[in-house]
C-alpha cells in the first residue's frame, strides 16, 4: 500500500520561512513512509477555469 500527501501550495511558500516550513513538513513525512505531491495554488486555480 502505498501513502501519499497531496498539498496545494498558496502564496506563502515561494518565501525562505515558507521553503523552510515545508522542507521540516516534506522530512517528517518522508520519515512515515509517505510521498508528498505538491501543486502551487494558482495552477490548480488556473486548470478549474
């Protein structure tokens, strides 16, 4: 079986705390046998159109 977190990125990623941020979020899941899929919001927003 295979885990795996799927994560809309918003506007406070692009930031050094936000990159920060999500590199401890990226390891600590990485630590629990799950994959992370990450898609920044805009995009997302720009495909529903």
């Amino acid at each position: 079986m295979a885990n795996l977190a799927v994560e809309c990125d918003g506007g406070v990623h692009p930031t050094s705390e936000g990159c920060a941020h999500d590199k401890e979020g990226d390891a600590d899941l990485k630590s629990q046998g799950v994959s992370d899929l990450r898609f920044e919001s805009r995009v997302l927003a720009k495909g529903l159109r």
